[in-house]
C-alpha cells in the first residue's frame, strides 16, 4: 500500500468514528429530550425552584374578661428587586436613589445617605433581584416606608418587596408568663397554654413559590402565596387579669421582704374550678425575682400542716373522733421521732381548738390510735379522694402526687402513719392541695381545676370547658360541716387569727410549716422551710379559693401564718373590695324603712351605677347627664341640671372633678377655695355668659 492510500485510510477511519461519535450524540440528545424530558426538566426546576412554608398568624390568647394575654404580629424583612418593572428606566432611578437614600437614613438611623446611596447604586449596577434592605419592620413603619421615592411607584413596581414574619408578644409582659407559656419546635416538652394548645393555635400553613437567583438567594416567584396560610383558632382562658396582676404584686412584695427562695400563689374559682390567677417566682438575684418554673403544678413537696384538713376528714368520717373528743399536745414519741408542737403545748384541749392552733402531737396521736392496728384503712381515704392521682389537667407539667401506703418498700410500719398524718412522708403540689381545700368550699364536690373555658376560631365557639368532676362527695355533709367549722375556726381564734382574720367578711382556710427535706440529707441537717396558707372565702358563701405556698424565706420567720398569711390575706381583701356579688345585698324591707343614702350633685349614669350596685331600688327624676342633688328623704334621687350653652351651669353640690368639669366646658375659668362638695358658685345659675369669664366655686 503506498503513502497516499495509507492515508486516505486513516482519513476515512477517523472520519467513521466522528461520524458514528455525532449519531451517538444526537441520539442522546434525542433521548434525553423526548424520552427523558419530564424527568430531567423536573429536576431542573427543582434545583432553581421550591415552595416554602409560609407560618400561619397564631391564635391569640385571651383572660375570662376579653384582655389579650398572647398575640400575633406582623413583622416585615424588606428586600428589594433593582430590576422591577416599574425602575428599569435607569434615569428615573438614578433620579430618585439619593431622595431615597436620605429617607431610609432618616428613617432607621443606621446608615448616612451617602452610605445608603452607595448601597443602593452598587446594588442596581450588579442587578441584585432581592438584596435586604432592613429586617424587623412592623406594619406601621412599612405603611411609611412604602411613601419613599422609587417605592412609591407602585407596591411591587416600586421594587420593594416586604417578607411578612409573626412575631408573637405579650402585652402584659410578664403578667401569667408562665402560664401562657411558649411554643417551640426545638423543644421537647410544651410549656403552658401555648404549648398545650398548640394545634390549635398555630393554624395550617401556607407555600409560596420561590426561586433561586444569582448567590443563592431564594426569591418569591409570584408577589402574593400560592396556598395562603389558615390563622390559628383564639383560646379563652379563665385568667382574669385583675386577680393575676394582685397574686404576683402581693407575692413578689413578700418574697423580696422574707428573702425567700421561691413562691406560688393560685387563685380558683370554687364552683366552676376556673384558675383565675396563678403566679411563680424564683429568686435569681438578691431582690430580684423572674418566673422560670411553674411550682403550682409541678412543685411536688411535703404539704406539712395543710395536709391535716385530710387526716381530721378521715378520722370524723369513721367516726373515730368528734369535735368535742379532748386530745393532749405538746409531744409525741414514736419509734425514732419525738413529734413536737413548734409552739409549744396548749395542754389537754377538743379535737377542734388542736386543729385551729396546728397540734402536730395531737394529729399524730389520734391517727395513730384510730388506725394502728389497720394502716391501711387510713391511706384508702387518701385513694379515694385520689389525692395520689393527677388531675390531667389542660396544660402540660403536672407532677405525679406521692402517697404510700402499706405495701410500698419504704413504709415503716411504726413512723410512717404518724407522720403522714401531719403531711409528712408524701408529695403534694399546691394546686393539687388548693383543690382538696377547693372540695370542701364548694360541699364536697371536688372538680378539676381548668385554665381554658373555650377555643374559638374566627369568633365561633369550636370547643368549650367545664371542669371534670374527681369525686362527687368526699364526704358526708355532717363531717363537711364539722370541718368547715374547724377551718373558720383557724382564722377566728387559732394560727390565722392575727394575720389573715378580716371581720368584714369571713375567710376559712389553715396555715402550714413544713422542714423541706434536701434529698439524701433529709431533714435535720437542712433547715430550709416552706410556709403555706389555703383556704376560701367568704367562708358562708365560698367565691374563691386560694393557696400561697412560700419557700425558704429567710427573713422575718418561717411560719406559715406570718410568711404566706399576708399575701392571702392582701389578695382576698382586694378580690372582695372589688367583687360587689359578694355583697350582701340590702333587703326591700330595710330600703322601705331606712334613708336612701345622699349623693353629690353630678354625673346621673354614675350615681344610678351606685345605686344599683348597692341593690337599692330607688325613684329617678332625671333623664339629662348631670343632676342637681337633692333630699332623698322621698324616695327622688336625682333631678335634672340641664346643660345649655352660653348660661352659667349649676355646679352646686358637685364634687370638685364634676364642677370643674362643666365650667371648663362652658369656656371658663375657675378659682377654686376650700375643698369637699360645691356650697357657693360667684356667677348664679341661669346667668348668661361669655367665654374667659373668671368664676369662683367655694367648697366644703
């Protein structure tokens, strides 16, 4: 073969292979486009493309009285597209960017204009589609924002572009913090109302398509979400904000006066087992005390003397004891413990004056007798009561209540009845003990307590609460009137009787001193206290239910009268100055032959809202704002004062606020001497008048 051939052949070889590489090639290119082409334009969208989750609004949270505790709102990231429909005229941007720039930076004061316009210039020259401008912008400040040059053009035009974030806030901050509580996916066990409601309050999400642009910044495709999110539904809580604010100013004040570790204060509706309050405090600096741990519901300790409101319970429904049965205090030795009275002994004294005065010798001497020889006969009383279940209750942390009985391993068969007796040897949290006491307020019948009355979305009940009942009857009427007795009977004559006895209206409840056992050191070596207080009120017609539980005061003693007594006694004053339904109100019969109470001249809406609270029903003679006063001798309370503009308005027998009132409100001046009601006015009613005119009212 010569040269020519032999080179002609490689040519053709060569070529062959180009050619058939070419075939190949546009058969994969054949494959990948009409064969393959969904699969692979899927995967091509999403690498460039994704939907995100867009959070839903959350459901607010509400007190008993409509106040909002929780709530939702919008906070904005603002971004900006520098190449919108709306700016793609480079001379129109170039016009406006430094107005722009000295408004931003007059706005957040974060940047000079120079700074923002440089920022801005670069940005468009680099044709960012989605470059941060400010994030954390609420709603107002957007609504003045989208003025500014350039974003005035138009909402998406303008190039702006506002990211909606929830942010979620607590108007009356730290007011039931703890029980609101907090919702977060990074945290295992929920906490508080949020927590608990969860499902309900975070709504359903929505998605919204977004793309990947140059550096790997994902932005929206289209200006509004592809699948809107759904709000959350509104939870009613049984809070009432009034009472809640009371408990944690009454129980921060003591806690800061007696240098105590922590406190609890909860606050129950006896007839509806609502939570009206509950408040939690943990010392974390000297004076300085923050809600970090919720003790009304997870606090388990040593109920101490609270606890013997059970054991006298049991002891009068097996009728192993009365009232009037006569019992020594002081001492008691039981096999390794001498049980003593921390006040010393009060002799030979009735079952009723040992309970009233907290004879812990008494108590455990009695239980002890009554139930030697058949401990567990004592203990069934407790399980009955289910004093050793939870309470399942709405928000989430309860703690499992310890109560023994013969058959556990640590139940000593000498030590430990007598004990428990006096509320040792087992663990109780406060609200769990508030409800026992809660029971008997309300004649046996002893419910849950509940924190949520009603879900609702969109203002339309989906679901409602009522308390679930535990026990229908603890206990016999005979043995619930006797115990009644003896609780009224701690404040009016025993370990309450000089702190927390009011004689306006009745509280019945017991005082409680227990040592705080410090793990495997147990009592002795530790000497760290908790002093409580639980009762109701008013006593002969229970409203409310309350428990103050006060740990490791270190200041001004730690018993349970003179520790907790001042905050329950601060609390129920102030609920009962406020709540005119536990009044009682004044007969027909009394108003028929008593004078109706005399008022100032004044505000008639005010004066017949007086009235009417005070359950006095009496004969109005006045239809206008305001009224002149008068003798009620004859039943007439008010009489009309008519208001007519240019003529001197008759401010006599007015209260200072009223007078001022109307003569500010008729254009003139007041000089005002003496103090009390009006006697005098220097301008006569009826007269007529100009503004800037000086007029002296005389009071007394």
């Amino acid at each position: 073969m010569n040269i020519r051939n032999n080179i002609l052949l490689r040519v053709y070889i060569a070529f062959g292979f180009i050619v058939i590489f070419s075939m190949l090639v546009v058969g994969q290119l054949i494959r990948v486009q009409f064969v393959e082409g969904k699969k692979w334009q899927a995967m091509a969208d999403s690498l460039s493309t994704r939907y995100i989750k867009i959070e839903a609004a959350r459901g607010n949270i509400y007190s008993s009285d409509g106040s909002l505790l929780a709530t939702s709102v919008p906070e904005y990231e603002l971004r900006m597209d520098m190449l919108a429909g709306g700016i793609k005229d480079d001379d129109f941007f170039y016009e406006k960017v430094d107005s722009l720039a000295i408004k931003l930076s007059e706005f957040f004061k974060d940047k000079s204009a120079k700074e923002y316009s440089r920022f801005l210039r670069n940005a468009r020259a680099e044709k960012m589609r989605y470059v941060l401008i400010k994030r954390k912008v609420n709603y107002q400040e957007l609504k003045e924002i989208r003025k500014f040059p350039i974003y005035n053009v138009g909402k998406y035009t303008g190039g702006l572009i506002a990211v909606q974030q929830n942010k979620r806030i607590l108007p009356f901050k730290d007011l039931a913090a703890r029980t609101i509580g907090y919702s977060n996916e990074n945290v295992k066990n929920p906490v508080g109302l949020e927590g608990a409601y969860s499902e309900y309050i975070k709504g359903v999400s929505g998605q919204r398509l977004m793309q990947r642009i140059s550096g790997g910044v994902w932005k929206p495709v289209n200006d509004e979400a592809e699948i809107a999110p759904k709000d959350g539904s509104d939870i009613i809580s049984t809070i009432d904000i009034n009472i809640q604010d009371l408990a944690q100013n009454a129980l921060k004040k003591q806690l800061i006066k007696s240098n105590a570790h922590h406190g609890t204060v909860i606050v129950m509706e006896v007839q509806t087992g609502e939570v009206k309050a509950v408040a939690n405090y943990t010392k974390v600096a000297e004076g300085e005390y923050k809600e970090l741990f919720n003790y009304a519901i997870a606090g388990n300790q040593d109920p101490g003397s609270t606890f013997k409101l059970a054991s006298f319970m049991a002891l009068l429904e097996d009728r192993l004891i009365d009232t009037n049965t006569m019992v020594n205090t002081g001492t008691l030795q039981v096999p390794g413990k001498l049980i003593t009275d921390s006040h010393g002994s009060i002799g030979r004294v009735t079952v009723k004056r040992a309970f009233e005065e907290s004879s812990n010798a008494a108590i455990a001497y009695l239980v002890n007798e009554g139930y030697r020889d058949n401990q567990a006969a004592f203990t069934e009383h407790l399980y009955r009561w289910k004093l050793n279940q939870k309470m399942n209750l709405q928000i989430p942390g309860e703690a499992q209540p310890v109560i023994k009985n013969p058959s556990n391993k640590s139940w000593h068969k000498g030590l430990t009845l007598p004990q428990m007796a006096y509320g040792y040897e087992m663990q109780i949290t406060p609200l769990k003990m508030l409800s026992f006491y809660n029971a008997v307020a309300n004649n046996g019948k002893y419910i849950a307590p509940i924190f949520v009355k009603e879900i609702r979305w969109l203002g339309n009940p989906i679901q409602q609460f009522k308390a679930p009942v535990l026990n229908e009857k603890i206990c016999s009427d005979e043995t619930l009137n006797k115990v009644k007795a003896m609780l009224e009977g701690v404040v009016v004559n025993g370990s309450g009787k000089r702190v927390v006895y009011n004689p306006l209206y009745k509280i019945a409840g017991k005082t409680g001193t227990a040592q705080v056992a410090d793990d495997n050191k147990g009592y002795v070596a530790n000497r760290k206290y908790q002093a409580s207080f639980v009762g109701y009120f008013p006593a002969d017609k229970p409203k409310y239910s309350m428990i103050v539980v006060i740990n490791e005061p270190k200041a001004g003693g730690y018993y349970g009268a003179l520790v907790s007594g001042p905050v329950f006694r601060e609390v129920a004053d102030r609920i009962y100055a406020s709540d005119m339904s536990m009044y009682n109100s004044i007969s027909e019969n009394l108003i028929g032959n008593t004078k109706i109470p005399e008022a100032k001249a004044g505000s008639t809406k005010s004066t017949k809202q007086v009235y009417t609270a005070l359950g006095i029903k009496s004969l109005y003679a006045s239809n206008a704002e305001y009224y002149s006063a008068v003798n009620t001798d004859n039943g007439i309370v008010v009489t009309d004062n008519k208001i007519i503009k240019g003529v001197m308005p008759n401010v006599k027998g007015m209260g200072l606020k009223d007078a001022l009132f109307l003569i500010g409100n008729a254009g003139l001046k007041a000089r005002v001497v003496g103090k009390g009601k009006v006697i005098s006015q220097s301008i006569e009613e009826g007269t007529k008048i100009g503004k800037g005119l000086a007029v002296s009212i005389e009071l007394q």
